[in-house]
C-alpha cells in the first residue's frame, strides 16, 4: 500500500479546500493554498511569515479567525471580509500538541452553497420549533382556562369573570375533587396581580406544630431543629401575588388569629422575630366544610370569616351538572392519550356507564378512573368490560331501585347481589378474578357462582 507523502497531504488539502491557511503558536501565518491568494485579494509571500496582528491592521484578515481560536481553544467559525469588501465565512479549527497547548489553527472560507443550504434546514427548524412551541401554548391555553370551563357551572365561572380583575379576598367552596384549586390558579393567572407568585398551602396536610413556621417563617436559631439561616415563610413569599389557603377549615384557631392580624395590619412576624415585615398580597381560600356552621360551634373565628369571605364562589359536584360529563371525559381522553402518546377511545355504552356514575370524589376521580382506563386496557376502544366494578355495581343499584323490587331485605340483597355475581362473572369468566375483583374469597366467589348461574 502506498504510503502518502507530505506533497500528497498538500494536493489532498488544497483540493479540499480553497482557501486553506496555518497559524503557528506564535501567530505567524506558516502557510496559505494558491486559492487564499485570489480569495484574499494577495500574494502568497506577502502573507507568509507575517503574524496575524500586522495582518489584521492591513485589512487582510478583517478580523483574523485564529485569534479568535487562540483566545478560546476552541473552534470558531465567523464572518469577516476581504479588501474588496466581500464576505466570507470562515472556519477555524485548533489542532493540539502533546501538551494540550494550540500548535497551529487551520483555516478555511465555507463555501456560499453550504451557508445556504445551512441557513435553510436553520429556517426550517426555526419555523418547526415555533409550531411546536404555538401547540404548547394552545394545549396549555386550553388546560389552564379551557378547563375551567368544563370544571364550573355557568353562574360560578360568571361570578369568576366578574370579579377576577379586582383584588379582593375569594372564598371557594364545594366537595372534594370539583377542582376549587384550579379555579384559584385561574384567578391569580387572570387577575392584577398575575405576574406575582402563586403560592399555595393545604392547611390539612401539614402537621399543625409545623404550620406556623410554613406561612410565618422563622428567624435563625429561634428553636431547635430550626435551620441554621433561618426561614422565609410562605406568606411572605406571596406578597404581590396571591396566597392560595387550600382547607382553610382545618387551620388551627391560634393561626386563625395570626392570619387575621396579618389581613388587618399587612404585616408578619416570623417566629423568634420582634421585627415587622410588610406584606401585600390577594388571599384566596377554599374549602370543603361550612364555616359558617363552624363559626357556630366556635371551631372557625366569626372575624376571620367575614375578612375571608367577601366573594363567595360555589363549585357544584358533578353528579348536579351530569351534561359536563362527556364534555370532561374527552378532556381527560385527549389529555392523557397526549400524555402516554396513546390513541385509545370510549365506546357508547361505556360512555354511558361513566354518565350515569354519581362520581363522589368529583373530578378528581373522573379524571383517575380514565388515566387508568389509558394505562390498563389493551384495546384502543375502551368498553364497560373495562370498567372498575364499583361503577358497573353502582349502575346495577340503580336499575334495581328503578324497577321497584318487592320483598324482604333479604330477598331484595339476593337480588342485588345475582346482579353484581351475574355480571362480573360475564366480565372475568373465571372464580379467581371474581373473587379478586369483587374482594371476596375464590371459595365464595365459585359458590355463588355455581349458585346464580347453574
């Protein structure tokens, strides 16, 4: 095999390129191709030799890529222009010694079909990266907002629109699950004071000794265990923006007094503090319990009620509104099929099934059951086979009461009870899974199978 010569390394680089140039470390220029002449607008021997700085002053190099290399060992490509004004882009690429020092930069102009072509695949990706980024903003446009509209009956999104603008203290109330946090985030996100933070706290989930240093805050070494920097609390972490109290109802009445002197007076004072801090912020509360039926029992201050409780907004279950209940399971399908990068759908009668679900824990749970719908059925076309057995057994309840059984409780739970063995056995075929899904023993399950069905 042929070995290549250094002449044959020359003629391959200079075929390769035009306009090839070498620096050496000191900065002089070792070596130009014939094709930097015509490129350049000089003669070879007025270059070589020369160092890049006396080159740049001459306006040959305008400016020099290699010192742009040197200072940042890395390779560069930018844009410069020859005497007669043209320009070009350049390349330059450091090649290491041993020593992990620079010993030469090479050179070389891209050629204008290459910039093009790069430039176009840039616009492309430019034009791609915007679509990507238009449908992120609709689909949170659409969860954020659109949401809010399946999630709330006409008359509380319009007490909603009405007051979101002006900054006053908002009370939400309804069950568990009707979705009053997302309700609160909608307000912040569309009220004055939107470009300030969103801080939000579930007064039930935190141990009650350590609530008040959360919303309070601490100052350093104010009791043991406190972290050694001390602690800004939640409270001052909202001011101008909004305080979202999840549970108001579970806050002890120590910090329900706290709470109320901080509305009165705009102020706080961490734990272990005798300063005063400033505060300004919107409160918005919500919760799942009377107050005004615990302000009778003398469990929720009378004073922080009605500091609390200038807008009032109810959010009704889903069992009163079973019209949003399509509306909300294809909101749920397009947003975990999205998720999960699934295509599965509904079919009628399990569309049904789910309608007619009374949905204790509101939508929450709606939205739970068809995640795991997503997740756990095979079949892009979800039927009520797939169904959790509590809902199929709810419906089953229903139709019973509907027909108007006659009988002793007894004869009426054997009824009830044909109908759930019946239909779970239609549904698992075997005792095992009966047993497993209805949470019996495999023993009762074949039993009352061999009962009902025989």
């Amino acid at each position: 095999m042929k070995n290549i010569s250094d002449m044959d390394n020359k003629r391959i680089l200079e075929a390769m390129f035009d306009d090839l140039a070498v620096v050496g470390n000191d900065g002089n220029m070792l070596y130009v191709s014939d094709g930097f002449e015509s490129q350049y607008k000089v003669r070879r021997e007025d270059v070589i030799g020369q160092h890049i700085e006396k080159l740049e002053k001459e306006m040959i190099l305008n400016p020099s890529v290699a010192r742009r290399v040197f200072d940042s060992k890395e390779p560069v490509i930018m844009s410069h222009t020859n005497r007669d004004g043209e320009h070009l882009i350049i390349h330059g690429i450091p090649v290491f010694g041993e020593d992990g020092n620079i010993d030469y930069v090479v050179s070389y102009s891209v050629p204008e079909e290459v910039i093009t072509s790069f430039q176009q695949e840039k616009d492309k990706l430019v034009e791609l990266l915007g679509g990507y980024q238009r449908a992120l903003d609709k689909l949170q446009t659409y969860i954020t907002k659109g949401m809010t509209d399946l999630m709330g009956s006409k008359m509380a999104l319009e007490s909603i629109n009405k007051i979101k603008q002006y900054d006053v203290s908002v009370l939400f109330t309804g069950e568990s699950g009707v979705g009053k946090t997302t309700f609160a985030r909608y307000l912040h996100e569309n009220g004055p004071r939107k470009d300030g933070s969103f801080v939000e706290i579930s007064c039930g989930a935190i141990p009650e000794n350590l609530l008040e240093s959360e919303l309070f805050g601490y100052k350093k070494g104010s009791f043991t265990g406190a972290n050694k920097e001390g602690k800004v609390g939640l409270i001052e972490m909202a001011s101008n923006g909004t305080l979202f109290l999840d549970e108001i109802g579970e806050l002890p009445l120590k910090l329900q007094a706290k709470l109320l002197k901080t509305l009165q007076k705009k102020t706080i004072t961490p734990i272990g503090d005798v300063k005063e801090i400033p505060v300004d912020f919107r409160l918005i509360a919500a919760t799942n319990k009377d107050l005004k039926a615990m302000v009778n029992e003398g469990t929720f201050r009378e004073d922080l009620f009605y500091r609390i409780n200038v807008i009032t907004i109810e959010i009704p279950p889903l069992r009163q509104r079973p019209e949003d209940c399509v509306t909300l399971i294809k909101y749920f399908l397009d947003k975990f099929n999205l998720k999960y990068g699934t295509q599965k759908r509904i079919g009628s009668r399990c569309m049904q099934q789910l309608c007619v679900y009374s949905w204790p824990g509101n939508i929450r749970e709606l939205g739970n059951t068809i995640e795991r719908l997503i997740l756990m059925t095979d079949n892009n076309i979800i039927t009520e086979e797939d169904l959790p057995l509590h809902i199929v057994a709810e419906h089953h309840t229903d139709v019973m009461e509907t027909e108007s059984i006659e009988g002793t409780l007894p004869e009426q739970m054997r009824a009830l009870e044909k109908k759930i063995i019946t239909e779970a056995a239609k549904k698992y075929k075997t005792s095992v899974l009966v047993a497993k899904k209805l949470g019996i023993s495999q023993p009762t399950a074949a039993r009352k199978m061999k009962e009902y069905l025989d």
